[in-house]
C-alpha cells in the first residue's frame, strides 16, 4: 500500500513524470528531433477544425512543429486555449 505523500519511485537519473503540475518544461516545437517530420493525422483533423472556426486555410503540408505552432496560434484566436 502506498501513502499518497510519499515521493514516486524514479529511475538513476533522477527524473519523474507526473506529481504536481508545475514541474514540466516545454520545448519549442523547432527543437523536436521530429519537428521537421510531416504534421500527424491527429494535427491535420485538429487544425482543419480551427482553420474552420477562424475563417482561415492553411498549407495542408506543414511540419510537425509549424502544425503546432499554427495549432496554438489558432487556438488563442478561437477561444479554444488550454
């Protein structure tokens, strides 16, 4: 049994994921190793929608990391930021 205080168990480097939000850091999409791969399907639908809602087209051959890019853009201009 585990008391939920107690620190989650970690691997030698010292890292964890998950506890408390706060801890993450986010890396700028032009830093992904994949960046420069084709955007995912998951990206291409989601965008497709914002475009929709702003009134927008977009290139349909963007990047993984303009796709997101583009996604938080779009994002702060519907309404639909996280």
């Amino acid at each position: 049994m585990t008391d939920s205080n107690t620190q989650p168990a970690s691997d030698d480097s010292g890292e964890v994921l998950g506890g408390e939000s706060g801890g993450t850091t986010e890396k700028n999409p032009q830093d992904w190793v994949t960046g420069d791969e084709p955007m995912t399907g998951a990206q291409r639908s989601y965008l497709d929608t914002l475009a929709r809602d702003a009134g927008e087209t977009l290139s349909a051959d963007l990047t993984k990391a303009e796709a997101s890019e583009q996604i938080e853009r779009l994002q702060d201009d519907t309404g639909r930021s996280s």
